[in-house]
C-alpha cells in the first residue's frame, strides 16, 4: 500500500472511531466501535490497489452513516443506561 494511501486509510479509520464515539447511545456507540475495528482488521491484509481504494470509498460512505445517525441521536436522546453511570468505588 502506498504511503498516502496508507495516511488515508488511517485518517479515515481515526475519524470512524472518533465520530462513533459521540453516539449518545451506549449500545450504538459500542457496537459501531466494535464493527470498525473489526473490519479494519479484516482488511488489514488487502494489497490489491482496486480492491482497497473499493474498501475506502465504502469506508467514506459509512462515515456519512455514521455522521448522520450521530445528528439523529443527539435530537431524540435518551437517559443513559445503569452500566454508563458507574462510579469508581470510594476508597
């Protein structure tokens, strides 16, 4: 892979997690983390230029999935859930 290619890919898959992260849902924002991650890592070993470039643009897409359910989150919120509002123990 190609030193810009490889900076694009890294700049995407950063800004997937980065904007996955403020899903104001616990069950969305974990199972998006999760799935970038996973895919990232399936494809970790694509050397084909075509098929990466494919594997980017459908990347690039999901980041405007991912944008936009983030904006629709944020207008219907909820409260968050018990497992979000853990304390650290007093010592």
């Amino acid at each position: 892979m190609a030193a810009s290619s490889r900076a694009q890919v890294l700049d995407l898959y950063r800004a997937m997690l980065r904007e996955s992260k403020r899903f104001g849902a616990y069950n969305y924002r974990t199972y998006a983390i999760r799935r970038i991650r996973d895919a990232f890592r399936e494809n970790k070993n694509v050397k084909d230029p075509v098929e990466i470039q494919d594997l980017v643009n459908k990347a690039k897409r999901d980041l405007g999935i991912i944008r936009r359910q983030v904006h629709i989150g944020q207008m219907y919120s909820t409260d968050k859930l018990v497992i979000e509002n853990q304390e650290k123990p007093r010592a």
